[in-house]
C-alpha cells in the first residue's frame, strides 16, 4: 500500500494552510488531552476513574507498562495531526504517514460507530444489563469522556488526512470502478480477494451470534458480563468485517461499476484497519493472563480474533495492489 503512494508525485509547494484545517488540528489536539491526561496520572499512582475492587489494581505493573504504551499511541495522534498540516509532512515518505493513519483509522472507526450505537440502545432501555455482584472495572465517567475524545479525535484527523490525501495522491482513485481495466488486475489479487471473503465467514459467523446474544464460545466468566455494549460493537465488527471483503472484491473484480473509484477503496482502507487493529488487539487482550480461569479467553474467541485480524490484512494486500497498479499506471502515461 505504501510503496505505491510513495512513487506518487509529492507537492513541493504548498498552499497555505486554510483556516479550517488549522482549526481540525487544534481539535485533534485538544481532544487528545483528557485521555492522556487520565493515562498519566494513572501512571504516577492516582486512581481517579478507577473503583475500589477493579481489576486494573491487581496488576499496577502490567498497568503501569500498557498505559505507557497507550500514552504513546494517542500522542502519535498529535504527531499525525501536525504532519498532515506542515509543509514537512509533505515530504515525509509515505508509510510514514500512510500506516500510522491505517493503524489509527482501523482503532477508531468502531468506536465512532459503536459508543454512539451503545448510547442509542441504552437510551432505548436495551442496555441488556446482565452483571454480577462484581466491582466495575473503570467509573462510568471515563468511558464517557475517552469515547467522547476518540469520536473527536477521528473525526479530526480523518478529516485532516482524507485533504492531505487527496492533495498529494488524489490522482489515483478518480474516476469510476467501470473505468479500471480488467486485465490489469492480477490473479494473485483476485486470489488474496477471495482468500479474504472465504476466511471471514468464520469471524462474521461468530461476531454475528454474540451480536444477537448467543454466548456460543465465551469464556464462563464473560457470559454474565454481557451488556449493551457489548452487543452494539459486536454488531460493529460484522460491519467492518463486510466492508472490508466488499471493498476488496469490488477492487479486483470491477464490480460496482457505476460506483466512484473512492467508495471501494475507502471500504477496503477503513473496514481492513478495523478488522487488523481490532483483530489484533483483542487477541492481545485475550492471550494476557488473567487469574480466574473463567475468565481466559476460549480457543473459539481466540480463532474468532485471530481470523478477524488475518482478514483485515488480507485486504489491507488487496488494497495495496490496487494502489500499486494505478500509480504503475500513470507512470506509464
């Protein structure tokens, strides 16, 4: 994916920053502050947000280190944002930018979609409240208020990169989908495509029953927990998951020929990262050893992950061809 953007023609000159892209950056860098504020006095020891009883204090050493590394990744959201807004960003090389705006949009996508899904079916009474006497993990406030900046943050800095984007690589998805030669594709993409739409079944299969409340596969201890939430992104999963096998198909098979160039691309680079990053990010979360057996992550919910993650890279491949193929193509006109 990157090596193709990086044979695009950079801009050497560029406009002046507009007064609205100079307010999205100060938006995504203001949202960034109460997470990492909150990370950081974690960190130095405060318990602010976290309740007498909650898990997060049986391991301040695993705390300590995976909120550092969380502290760096919501200020490689500042990073970016300065980036996409500085005439230096423009000639950083591309997979400089290009995956850690991928890992970024594939970490916020289900978020901006499922909080407010969440919010929506609490709203509605179907919060599906099945806890047990156990302590909360986190207050409730600090999920408001995280959420709340991610939404922010990704609305910002998608924002800010779909302009950089367009400005430094526009050129390769203009037109329509019936305008892509069809001999260009190569079978190993259409391979990789179908690699892909096979390999999510399982994924989908899975996300689609804990969605609608089957406990099929859950460890013992997750069972009871199951809240609104949880059902409200385990909807987002399924999604992304076809967003991403839709976007890839329609790229290497052309179909979806009316559609703009844009909209399959923009399917497979969002629903790729967030089946990738979530995919990968859950397993991570499930492998981490916990105490109580019941609570370990079943085989089936490590599967499920692992085939959620590999699909997502899939795809991501499929994508990267395609770029490959446009920026060949011009260079050869």
């Amino acid at each position: 994916m990157t090596q193709s953007l990086a044979s695009a023609p950079l801009v050497v000159a560029p406009a002046p920053l507009g007064r609205s892209r100079r307010i999205l950056r100060g938006v995504a860098v203001v949202s960034c502050l109460p997470y990492l504020s909150l990370k950081v006095a974690w960190i130095a020891g405060s318990r602010i947000g976290i309740p007498e009883g909650s898990s997060l204090l049986e391991h301040p050493t695993t705390m300590a280190v995976a909120n550092s590394v969380t502290v760096l990744m919501d200020a490689a959201v500042i990073v970016l944002a300065l980036a996409l807004t500085r005439p230096w960003g423009l000639r950083a090389p591309a997979w400089l930018l290009a995956v850690p705006v991928w890992v970024a949009t594939g970490l916020l996508a289900p978020i901006m979609a499922g909080f407010p899904l969440q919010l929506a079916v609490r709203a509605l009474g179907g919060g599906g409240e099945h806890r047990t006497g156990s302590e909360p993990f986190l207050d409730a406030w600090v999920f408001g208020v995280v959420y709340t900046g991610f939404i922010v943050q990704g609305v910002a800095l998608g924002t800010l990169f779909a302009l950089y984007a367009r400005d430094r690589w526009g050129h390769l998805w203009r037109g329509s989908v019936w305008e892509l030669p069809a001999s260009a594709v190569g079978a190993a993409q259409r391979f990789t495509a179908v690699a892909a739409g096979v390999l999510a079944l399982f994924p989908l299969t899975v996300h689609l029953l804990w969605a609608c409340g089957a406990p099929t596969g859950l460890s013992e201890g997750r069972v009871p927990e199951r809240t609104g939430g949880f059902y409200a992104f385990e909807a987002v999963y399924v999604l992304f998951l076809l967003a991403a096998v839709t976007g890839a198909g329609l790229l290497a098979f052309r179909r979806g020929r009316p559609l703009p160039v844009k909209v399959p691309l923009a399917l497979a680079w969002v629903g790729s990262g967030a089946a990738a990053c979530w995919g990968a990010w859950l397993s991570v979360a499930a492998l981490t050893a916990v105490d109580d057996l019941a609570d370990r992550a079943t085989p089936l919910m490590l599967l499920t992950y692992a085939g959620q993650m590999i699909t997502g890279f899939l795809v991501a491949t499929v994508t990267a061809h395609f770029l490959a193929e446009r920026s060949a193509a011009r260079r050869a006109a």
